[in-house]
C-alpha cells in the first residue's frame, strides 16, 4: 500500500474473488420479450410479482 492505496503485488496471492453480476431489464421490456419467446414455445412459465 502506498498512501492508502493498493498499488499491486509482486507475485499471485492466491485469493479469489466471485463476482454475482445481473443485468436485468425493465419489468415492462421484460415482459414484452416474454411475450415474444412465450409465442415460440409451448412450455414457458412466467411469475410476476
């Protein structure tokens, strides 16, 4: 650290990080694309909240 900041490493620490990132719709887009698959196929199940 220098001044409070991590600068880097010289070599791997062996640590690990998991990242749990989503991009999701709108609810109103969400559904028109719903909408859309559910037109193509015969087993969709949509739950709305």
């Amino acid at each position: 650290m220098k001044n409070g900041e991590i600068i880097g490493t010289r070599g791997s620490t062996g640590h690990s990080i998991l990242i749990d990132a989503r991009f999701e719709l709108p609810y109103g887009k969400f559904m028109t694309a719903i909408s859309k698959i559910s037109s193509k196929k015969e087993n969709v199940f949509v739950f709305s909240p």
